[in-house]
C-alpha cells in the first residue's frame, strides 16, 4: 500500500474548513521470484483481473529439462537399491547358513570327527557373509541419502516451474505493464501492478476539536473536484489514536506545527469513475 499524500486545507484557514486529501488504492505488484524469459502476458493496461488468474508465463522448458534429469537420477537409485536389496537377502541366507555349519564343524571338531582347519574355512564364509551384508546396508544408507538430495532438488525444480505462472494475488485492474513477451524478468522486477479500484482510501487531518465528532463506522460526505455536481460517501474506517504534527508538506510554517489526527476513510468507486490521485474534500462542516 503506497503512503497517502494528503494535505490539511483546514490548517492556517479559518475554523471548520473541509479537510482534503487525495485519493489512493491498495496496490499489488506482480513480481517475478526467478529469471526467465517472458512466454506470454495475459493483461494489458486497463484490464480488469480476478484473484488466482493466470497473468505472466515465463519460459520453464530448462527447468523441467533439469528436473527430468533429475528423476532419472533418483530412478537408476532406486533401481541400485532393490539390485544392493537382493544382493543383501542373499547375504544373509549365506550368513545363516555358515553359522550353522559353523556351529556343527565346533561341534565335530570337538568330537575330533572336524579339522581345525575345515573350522577356520566355516568362521572365514561366516566372516565374509557378514561383511558383505554390512555393506550392503551401508550402500543402502548412502542411495537413501543421496535420493534425499535429489527429492528436495526436485522440490525446488518443482517450486520455481510453479513460480513461473505468476498469477493475479487479488482482484483489480491492470495500472502498470513494465514488460513484453520475449523479455528477460529477473527476479524481484515488477512485471504488472494492480490496483483495487472498487474502493479507494482517503486520509485527511483533523483537528483535536473536530476528531473528536467522528466515530469509526460514520458516513461524510466527499467533494470530488472532478466531479463538483456530484455527491459521494466516505465511511471512516480508522481513527489515529494519536495526535502528530501536520505533514510537512503543508504550505505554511505554522499549519505545520499544529497536531492534528489522521482519519482514514474508504470511498466506494463500483463504476470506477474515481481515479487514484484525484484532490477531494470531506464536508466535515456547515461552514
């Protein structure tokens, strides 16, 4: 929302002048988060957009180029994983069965029916399968992790493809259009502004004696310059719960210095006849 100039009319004039400002709208800037070249923008200068429309389409093809690298990685991983899986299950069966020789050529051993070396050949098999199914596991863990680096490279392939469909965060119209099809956007560049016309806000100044005849919710009337035969309705929506010097960008020296409070009003604009900018009144008073 861009600061509300405004000016205190009533500030050096005498008592009970209308106070003015100009009117403003909430303002959103559609912003590109990732370099592309601009594809196609759907709104021109003047058009009227919904939330969630489709407003900019940047060029993605490298990104998703990327990102079917990058699924092609984790496929041939999980494909190593069931491989190192087999090879694991075929361990062990080799594992259980040279503890069980191992158990009897102990036993035959004893019995003297076993050499000691026929028992050091059945601890060795034992010895082996048992390192083969350890690293098994430890190439298991090492695909695990080096999958989960791919599954957050693909999170952010898919993150920045989504971001490059920029659409319409609210309603409103088009006041701003920076940029064509075929340009570079980088990231942080203002592509499209829209504005919310359907209503627009004035702030003004009062006075401690006039603020203090104003309620949140009240109807005053609007003097619109451009529009002098013409009657429109602000309702006041905030009141400043304190008093601050009037801004300097009043004329005179000692208007300045006089404390005033601002009062926020929201003027409806459902024909969109009312401009951002335009200078109007609030006829506080009679006078």
């Amino acid at each position: 929302i861009l600061a509300v100039i405004v000016l205190f009319s009533g500030c050096g004039k005498k008592e009970g002048a209308n106070p003015s400002g100009s009117l403003e709208a909430i303002e959103v800037d559609v912003v590109s988060t990732i370099p592309g070249r601009i594809a196609a923008i759907r709104a021109d200068l003047g058009d009227r957009v919904a939330a969630g429309d489709t407003l900019v389409v940047l060029d993605t093809e490298l990104l998703r180029l990327q990102r079917a690298q990058a699924e092609a990685s984790r496929q041939t991983i999980r494909a190593q994983r069931a491989v190192i899986g087999d090879q694991i299950r075929q361990a062990m069966t080799q594992l259980n069965l040279a503890e069980i020789s191992l158990e009897r050529t102990q036993t035959l051993l004893k019995q003297g029916s076993a050499t000691q070396q026929q028992l050091d050949e059945v601890r060795t098999k034992r010895d082996v399968a048992t390192t083969q199914v350890s690293a098994g596991k430890n190439q298991i863990e090492a695909l695990n992790a080096e999958e989960e680096k791919l599954n957050a490279s693909l999170a952010v392939f898919d993150k920045q493809i989504n971001e490059g469909v920029l659409l319409a965060p609210i309603d409103g119209t088009v006041i701003l259009k920076s940029a064509d099809p075929g340009e570079m956007a980088s990231p942080g560049s203002v592509l499209l502004r829209l504005a919310d016309l359907k209503s627009l806000d004035l702030r003004v100044f009062l006075s401690e004696a006039e603020v203090g005849k104003v309620k949140i919710g009240q109807q005053l009337p609007v003097i619109v310059d451009a529009f002098k035969d013409e009657s429109f309705t602000g309702q006041v929506v905030w009141i400043s719960p304190e008093a601050e010097f009037t801004p300097k960008n009043v004329q005179t020296r000692e208007a300045r210095t006089q404390l005033v409070y601002a009062v926020k009003l929201i003027v409806a604009n459902p024909d969109d006849r009312l401009h951002i900018g335009m200078p109007v009144e609030v006829k506080f008073s009679d006078s």
